[in-house]
C-alpha cells in the first residue's frame, strides 16, 4: 500500500492510500486533489475514513460520491453532509482486507473518532486522527473538555512506538515554535525543528510523524515532564496534574503568535 499526502486549501492534508487499483481517502475537505490523484494513478475510490464533521473535512463528500465504488465512514454521534456507516469506540472498519480500529477520540469535536490500522508486515502502524492530534501539537478545543483531550491524547500515545501520524494539517512549524516556547532545552525538540525546516524550504511534508517522536516533542503529551509543568504553571500557578497542566499549555498555545 502507498500512503499519499494530497495538499488542500491553505494547510490540509487528504491521506490516500492504494495499492494502484483502489483507493481509500480520509477527511476529504474538497474533491478536486482527489479526483486528480485517482485519476493521475489509474485509481478506483472504494473507501473514505472521515473523523469529525467540521467543513474542511467533509466538504468534498458529495462531489465525490459519483466516482465512489464504496462505503463511507464516520463518526456515529456526529452529523455530515452525506449518509455514512456510523463507527464508534471497539468497531472494526475493513478496507481491503485491512482492519482499522475506530477510537473515540473527542475534544476537538465531542464525536471525534481516529483509525488505527496494525503493522501490516512490514509496513508500520497507522494512525489516521484528524485533528486531535498534531505533530508537535493538538486540535483546539472547540466542542469538547481538557479532561476528555487529556485522555484522547493519552490513549492514542499508548499506541506503538513505530506507528505513522497522518494528521490532517501541516501546522508542524508553527507548533514546533510554541513547543520550544515550552521546552527550550529539548534536545530532540530542537534536531526535529531543524529537519522540519529543511523539509518545508524543499515543499515537503513533515508527515507523517511518529509516535516515538511525537512522545519525545509534543508538549500535549508531556504534560508529566518538570519542564513543561513548570512553563505551564508560569501561565496559571493553579496547574498540578495532567488536565490543568494541558489546559494551561491549550489556553497559551491559543493566543501564541
């Protein structure tokens, strides 16, 4: 299988993934980038992964049900623009033969799901999250609580070590900006923003990242580590566990230019 990063609007990412005859798509916020790699590819659409109902996600679906040869789905508690197969926490979603687990995964949205795919023999875990979690960063929260994002992020950091994030923006510099605002003295902080400046001068992705990496870069994820507990607490002196912690660390991120 090949994973595919297709560029949309300013800052999205519509994740392909084929095998040259079919193709599955997640988050498709327009259909013109997934009309032109299906078409460019030789490919059949038999799939579409959606995670939350917000515009730039599923604004494509109906332009894309005519050359759809298969199911949509999606979040079950969320409403979108066209019907889907609903999915929640312990389903299964098959593809191809592939089995992506559906998490629920709200903060971002309250329905929000991911798809976790296993390691496929040689091929590493994958993890589809939209905006739950970033590189180096997280989605704001607009529907749900720090406790609920708290847990989400929580439970998709238990994940394997080699597994690829394929989040659904490239907002990798700016959050590695804030995150060096937070942990200056991160090493691997500071090797990462390097490689990911290099990446982004030649037009390259900084996706997909790792969960190994996302562990060792990512405030929201660190929220236990002494540094990043004593930069929240200079934002709000009351933070003392993981859901203050984080809470203080969104709240700053919000207004951080």
């Amino acid at each position: 299988m090949d994973l595919v990063a297709l560029p949309a609007f300013a800052d999205n990412y519509i994740w392909m993934l084929h095998d040259g005859r079919q193709a599955l798509v997640v988050d498709p916020g327009v259909a013109a980038p997934v009309r032109q790699a299906l078409s460019d590819r030789s490919l059949t659409l038999t799939g579409i992964l959606v995670t939350h109902h917000h515009a730039d996600h599923v604004g494509g679906l109906v332009d894309l049900l005519p050359v759809l040869q298969g199911p949509i789905w999606g979040p079950a508690t969320e409403a979108l623009p066209v019907p889907v197969t609903p999915c929640r926490e312990g389903q299964t979603v098959l593809w191809q033969g592939l089995p992506y687990e559906v998490l629920d995964v709200p903060g971002h949205t309250a329905g929000h799901v991911a798809y976790f795919l296993p390691a496929q023999g040689r091929q590493a875990p994958l993890l589809f999250c939209g905006d739950t979690l970033f590189s180096a960063g997280c989605g704001r929260l607009f529907e749900g609580t720090p406790a609920q994002m708290v847990d989400s992020l929580q439970r998709l950091a238990a994940l394997p070590d080699a597994t690829r994030v394929c989040c659904a923006h490239e907002y990798t510099l700016s959050n590695l900006r804030f995150a060096l605002a937070v942990e200056p003295g991160n090493a691997a902080l500071q090797r990462h923003a390097h490689v990911c400046e290099a990446l982004r001068a030649d037009g390259l992705p900084t996706l997909p990242s790792s969960l190994a990496l996302e562990r060792d870069i990512n405030p929201f994820l660190r929220c236990r580590q002494p540094e990043v507990i004593a930069a929240a607490r200079r934002h709000d002196p009351a933070a003392n566990d993981d859901i203050t912690v984080f809470a203080a660390l969104r709240g700053w991120k919000n207004n951080y230019r």
